[in-house]
C-alpha cells in the first residue's frame, strides 16, 4: 500500500501497521510494539492539554522595572562601576589577580638526542695520495749584458763563519741628572726678598738685604739687592738714605729704570727742584717715545707730569707750568691733583 508523502493523515504510524510480514518495515513496527507496550501513548491529546504544551512553548516575557525604580538602578551600576576601577587602581582585586592569572603550560623539554657515533677518520696509504709534478719553470732570455759574479773562496767563508759573534753592547737608558743645589747667594737673596715682599717686614728686610751685600758685594744678584733696598728704606720712609742709595745705582741698566728715575726725581723736587727737572722730562720724554705710547704705566706719566709743573712753578716758569697743568688736566681730568690744577690755571 504505497501512501502520498504530501498527505500526513495517510501515513501510519509504526504501532498502527499490521503485524506479519518479511519486510523490513514490517519488523521494525514489530519492534516499536514490542518496545512501547499497550497503553503508553495516548491516542490523542484534548484541547486543554494542547493548550498547556502551547502555553509552555512559548517564550516567557519579561516586564520592565517602574520607572521611578529605573534611576535607583542606573546610580547602582554606575556606583559598582566606579568601585570597580578604584579596587583594581588601589590593588583591593590583587589577590584575586593572582589567582585568575594564566599560568601557562611549560613548554615539553626536548629529550636529548642520543650521540652520534664517532666516525673513524682512516688515512690513506701514501700511494693513493696524488702527485702534483711541478710544472716547468719558464725560460727566460738571457740579459744582454751579463757580469761574472766573483764569490769568494770557500775557505774563508767557512772561517768567517766560525769567527765569534760579539754580542752588541748594552745601552743603558741615561740616569736623570740631578737638580743644581740653589747656592747660598740665592737662597740669602730669597730670603731678604721674602721678608719685604711677602711678610712687608722692612727692618727685617733691609738687615738681610746689608748682610747680603756684605757677604756678595759682586754677586751676580747685586744690583736686584741694592734696588730692594731702596724700597725697603722708602718703606721706612728714609729719604735722604733711599736718595744716596738711587744716586749710586746706574738706572739705565736695571728694568725699573724709568720708574726709579722717576722716585729720584721726587725726592730730590723736597730738596733741589734744579736737579729735579731733568729727571721728570726724561720720563716723559720715554713715554713719548715708548712704542705703543701705552707701554708706559699712566700712572708714571701722571706722577712726573706733576711733579715737573710743581718744579717749574717753584722755579719761577709760569709758563711751563702752566703749560704741564693744561696737560695734567686734559690727559688726567680725574687724577689725584686734577682739582689743584685747575685752581692754579684760575688764579694764574
């Protein structure tokens, strides 16, 4: 009985097929009765169970909350979002970090690979070894002039080759040479020096400076010890005594010669304004010499402009006095006797 697949109500079901049979369908309804029993599956289902099997198919529909309860819930998760962030920042979470944090499987350890037998290294026999013949050395042409070369005879090379070699001679690297001692001449002109410069103790000073020369009158260190001694009477402010000690040194020979003729030249301006002058116009005349005019410390140049006005005025030459103020002022407007100057232009 063949039934239409597109009718449902024309298709039986295994329990309503017909026992007996060898086809399969047959046994397998058989099977189906066999297995379920009588009475273990209704005929059909009323109205009332239908509608329960619906109801309970259907999705279940859920209702939203009220509206005034839906800002309480909003502030809720905002509140619980906020605690969140500020437990995973202060490290309330970090124990649990710890316990969710992945631990990775290590990584199987390769097992070692067993070792490789040793191969035998067999040397072959010398006759298997290939023979390279060398290869035959070129001809060259013959130079065009060729001198006999004279050797000499085999006897003497063999005695000049047991002759005894010399070994060559030791160079020992040069010992450094040792500093010269300071002589004593040095040292008791260092020390004079010391006490005037250093400790500005004049009488000290000017003892160690006569010993000095009574010791070297002649010494090398002389005439840097007679000048010393000039300043160590001037600091004593012994003038007559520093002036005899300048008329006895020849100045043209000595560094500080302009600036010792100048203190001359100052000292004898309290005495004798005669024999002062020349010594200020020497003075200026090397500072108008001098190359760059600079070189010539202003403060000399002012010193001796000074004190040849002063020199001229006490002699009588107005002129030339006046003449050394004018220059006095225009050269050293703010100098130490600019004030007098220009008092004495004014009266004169």
């Amino acid at each position: 009985m063949k039934h239409d697949p597109s009718d449902l109500d024309s298709i039986l079901r295994w329990r309503d097929r017909p026992s007996g049979g060898d086809a399969d369908e047959e046994r397998a309804a058989a099977l189906v009765r066999d297995a379920l029993g009588p009475g273990a599956l209704p005929d059909g289902l009323d109205d009332g169970e239908l509608l329960a099997v619906e109801d309970r198919l259907r999705p279940e529909r859920h209702g939203r909350p009220p509206r005034w309860l839906r800002p309480a819930l909003v502030a809720a998760l905002l509140s619980v979002s906020v605690a969140s962030v500020m437990g995973y920042e202060t490290g309330w979470f970090a124990p649990l970090r710890e316990r969710l944090r992945f631990r990775s499987i290590p990584a199987a350890v390769p097992e070692p690979a067993p070792p490789r037998p040793k191969r035998r290294m067999t040397r072959l026999p010398p006759a298997a070894l290939p023979t390279v013949e060398p290869a035959p050395a070129p001809i060259a042409a013959p130079p065009p002039e060729t001198k006999p070369v004279v050797t000499a005879p085999p006897r003497k090379v063999a005695l000049a080759a047991r002759a005894p070699v010399t070994p060559p001679p030791v160079v020992r690297a040069a010992e450094p040479a040792e500093a010269p001692a300071a002589s004593e001449e040095i040292l008791a002109l260092q020390q004079a020096v010391g006490l005037l410069r250093g400790k500005h103790d004049a009488p000290a000073a000017l003892a160690a400076l006569d010993d000095y020369l009574a010791r070297f009158p002649n010494g090398v260190l002389a005439p840097e010890a007679r000048v010393a001694r000039v300043d160590a009477l001037l600091l004593l402010d012994r003038a007559a005594q520093a002036l005899r000690a300048l008329d006895q040194l020849p100045l043209d020979a000595h560094r500080r010669s302009t600036e010792l003729q100048l203190i001359r030249g100052e000292l004898r301006a309290r005495t004798d304004c005669a024999r002062a002058e020349p010594d200020f116009t020497a003075v200026l005349a090397r500072a108008q010499a001098a190359q760059p005019p600079a070189q010539l410390p202003g403060e000399l140049q002012e010193r001796a402009l000074y004190g040849r006005a002063s020199c001229r005025s006490a002699l009588g030459d107005a002129g030339g006095a006046a003449s050394d103020l004018r220059a006095y002022v225009a050269r050293f407007p703010h100098g130490a006797h600019a004030d007098w100057a220009r008092r004495w232009l004014e009266n004169h």
